[in-house]
C-alpha cells in the first residue's frame, strides 16, 4: 500500500532531487544547487513523499502575517494526476505557522484548476502590480 506523506523538515529534503527537477521548468532553468539551498533556507517548505521518497516539493515566501508567495510547486511526471498535488496544497493552506497570513499570491502558466479549489482567483486589481525583473 502506497503511503504519502507531506513534511515541512527541512533536513528530509532531497535538494540535488528538488534543483534537477527545477533546472528544467521555464521558471527556474537557471537556478545552482547553491541557489536552491538559499531559496530552501529562506523559505517555508513542503516535501512530498510517497513510501518516504521525495515525489514533489513546493515552498512558501512569507512574513507570517500579512502575505505569503507560493513558489515552485511540483509532482514529478510519473505521480501527476492522482492528487498528490491536493494533498501538497491542502497540508500547506492548513499549516499551522502560515494561519495568520491575510493574502496569498502565487504565479501559474497552467494550473489554475488546481489552485482554484483552495480559494485562489484572478487578481481583483492587476493594474496595481508592478514588478521589476533582473533575468
């Protein structure tokens, strides 16, 4: 019987799994192992696991209060579709150290379905977003 499972330890994350994975999406191609690990430190992370093998991963940005930024949210090819990222999510929105924060953002090219089901939406004002990029 498979068994997943979702952690927030640090210390169980497989960082060379979670840069290999990540240096091939658009978003973060140009990432070192060196980034990833200051990306992990300055975050607040999600592995999954299934029978304690690392399967997908996501992190949170956040002041604890006011905002929180999900990033870098995957399930590896092979264990898509069958909810794991629902359960990823749904461990993160329930999270204990994250319950006071106000606003939740996050980017996506294509899985708005998914993040639609926990209350994510279109930006009610775009027009006052404002970025600025150095890639």
């Amino acid at each position: 019987m498979n068994q997943i499972t979702v952690s927030t330890d640090k210390n169980k994350l497989d960082v060379p799994f979670i840069q290999t994975f990540l240096k091939d999406i658009y978003w973060t191609a140009a990432r070192t192992i060196k980034d990833v690990q200051t990306t992990i430190d300055s975050s607040v992370c999600f592995g999954i696991y299934l029978n304690d093998k690392q399967i997908g991963f996501a992190r949170v940005i956040t002041d604890y209060v006011v905002f929180g930024y999900v990033m870098d949210v995957f399930i590896t090819e092979e264990h898509r579709g069958k909810g794991y990222s629902s359960v990823l999510i749904e461990k993160m929105m329930s999270e204990p150290v994250l319950k006071d924060i106000k606003i939740w953002r996050l980017a996506t090219t294509d899985a708005h379905f998914l993040y639609e089901k926990f209350g994510f939406k279109s930006l009610e004002h775009p027009e006052k977003m404002m970025e600025k990029k150095l890639l």
